[in-house]
C-alpha cells in the first residue's frame, strides 16, 4: 500500500494498493462506506418550531449534518453495556434554542460533549422571521451505513491503476485529444506527465488519435480515492476498516472449520 496523496486535514486521500486482487479492494471499499461507524443525530424533540419548515424537514437535516466522532471512546448502541438503553457512552445530547430573525447556522448548536460538534460550522439548518423560534433537544448515536447513509464517513472509489505507453511517439495530437492533459512533449518525444497519470480514466483518445500509443491497466495495482465527510480523518476510517474486514475473516474462518467437523 503506497500513499499518493493527503490533504491537510486529512480528510482525502489518494493510495495504490499493489499485489491484491480487485475483491480485496473492493470488500475494503464496501466496509469504509457501509460499516466504519460514525455519529448522527437519530432523535429530535421539537419544544418550539415557528419556521416555515416542517420539524420533519428540520430533522433531517440535523439527520444529515456531519459530527466529529469519537471512535475510540463511543459504543455502538446494540454493544454498549447499558444493553441498548442509552448512556453516555452510547448517546449524545444536543440543544438548540434561538430566536428570529436569523439564519440558524451548525454553530449555534451546543453539544454535552464540545468535541463532538458538527464538522461543517457554517451549514445552515433555518432561516427563522422576526420573533420566530426554534428550541430542541437532540440524541446522536453511532450508527453503520448499511442502516442510513448518514452513517456513512465518506466516498470511496478505486480504480485499476492505468498505464500508458507512449514509446517513441513522436504524434503531438494525442496531446491535444487527452481531456484530462496527462500527456506532453519533452525533446520532442510525447510523455507522459507523471503527476497526472493517476487522472487517467482510460479513455483511450490518445491511442485513437495516436497508433503507437498504447492504454492498458495494471490488474495488479488498484488507485482507492477517499473523501471524509469530517466525522473521522481517513487515517481512523481505513484503521478502523481493516480491523473490521480482519474481524470478519477471522469469523468466516471459524465457521468454515466447524462446518468441517
Ligand atoms: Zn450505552
């Protein structure tokens, strides 16, 4: 496995994975997106809603809104030792209470836990009329994105890693016919630009317009892109995947043993 690039946050990466077949990266891909979990507000009690939006709308999109998350000190709610009845290591409280005219922005949420606090300050949630107003109570649990989407920490694609052979093409057209302008002229030869070559989506306009250049993939290599919403930094997201996907071979290795028996 081989980082290509991070952001500062850390909240998009971009890594090759070298020597795995395509199911591996895909079951890899389909455990961030659907099973890593992360925290979402699942209750709402309106005290006052005068907005023009319904407390349905306004709930979903309080159901909606990235929290940073805590992995490693929160509980699923189903393994939580209080059995599923709700505590603090299981549940977290937020409240809302102000007054129009405003728009009412993540922000002005307080949360019984300030490090867990929407990822995205300026997201409005209402716009509320002069004298109108708004005060809740929310509960975010842990949730996987199996259940809702909402409890999905990002996007994650991949892609076999593409590999392009310009030999000694000396054919400037496929420069001007690459959308995505991986290719250039150096000493006259065409190259490819290397920082660009990961953009390639096999489009094969080079090869078209150009017959001794050659577009092919590497079933050998896979390029997984990844884009947090916030919740988890991509770092937490493929630590806690690969421990999940480890967990769920071990399983199925179990169970292949006892049915031998
Ligand atoms: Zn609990």
């Amino acid at each position: 496995m081989k980082l290509v690039s991070k952001n500062k946050e850390d909240t998009r990466r971009t890594f090759v994975v070298e020597g795995e077949p395509y199911w591996f990266v895909n079951s890899l891909r389909r455990i961030m997106a659907t099973e890593v979990p992360v925290l979402a507000i699942e209750d709402v009690e309106f005290r006052k809603n005068d907005s023009a939006a319904y407390d349905e709308i306004v709930a979903l999109r309080l159901g909606l809104m990235p929290l940073k998350t805590d992995i490693k000190n929160l509980n699923l709610k189903s393994e939580c030792n209080c059995k599923g009845a709700g505590c603090s290591m299981c549940e977290v409280k937020y409240h809302l209470k102000e007054k129009g005219p405003k728009t009412v922005y993540a922000k002005h949420i307080k949360s019984s836990d300030p490090k867990l606090m929407p990822v995205f300050e300026d997201m409005p949630i209402v716009k509320l009329g002069k004298g109108q107003e708004l005060e809740f109570e929310a509960i975010a649990v842990l949730g996987k994105g199996n259940v809702h989407m909402k409890w999905s920490p990002g996007l994650f694609h991949y892609k076999y890693f593409p590999k392009i052979n310009t030999g000694k093409s000396t054919c400037t057209e496929a420069i001007d016919r690459c959308p995505l302008g991986i290719l250039e002229l150096k000493a006259g030869k065409v190259v490819v630009n290397e920082l660009k070559q990961l953009d390639c989506h096999l489009c094969e306009a080079c090869s078209d317009a150009c017959k001794d250049i050659k577009v092919e993939l590497d079933e050998n290599k896979h390029v997984i892109m990844m884009e947090s919403w916030g919740q988890l930094t991509c770092k937490e997201i493929v630590h806690k995947a690969s421990s999940i996907f480890e967990d769920k071979l071990n399983e199925f290795a179990e169970k292949i043993a006892k049915d031998k028996k």
